[in-house]
C-alpha cells in the first residue's frame, strides 16, 4: 500500500496494529494507519483513488495532444 499523504509504500499485511489500535477507535476501524506519518488510509478507496488517477493523466494526456493541432 503507498500511503495518500507521504508516499512512504508499506504491506499493510505485515502491520502489527493494522488500524484500530493506532486510532483508538477499535471497533469498526478500518483504516489502516500508516506506520512512517500515522495517515489513515481507507483500503476501500484505493481502487478508487486509483481510478481518478487514471482518468486525471487520461486528460492530462489528451490536453497534450490537443496543443500539437
């Protein structure tokens, strides 16, 4: 997992407090925390946060090809 705030690539899956012991709300956490910054990263959105990030270089590309006409 690449946390959204720093960058920093981490396995979740190696985590000891994957999420709830870090944030304290422990019951229906499911954030996980990222262990270099603390962030909290929703697993869930990662495939759509993944998404907008193709479509954001899906335009970026097409406004390139569009100043060459």
């Amino acid at each position: 997992m690449k946390c959204r705030m720093c960058g920093f690539e981490f396995d979740e899956t190696k985590l000891k407090n994957r999420g709830c012991m870090s944030c304290g709300k422990h019951s229906g956490c499911n954030q996980i925390h990222c262990p270099h910054c603390g962030f909290g990263n929703h697993p869930e959105f990662e495939d759509e946060f993944e998404f907008i990030n193709r479509l954001k270089n899906r335009i970026k590309r097409g406004k390139k090809d569009t100043n060459h006409y």
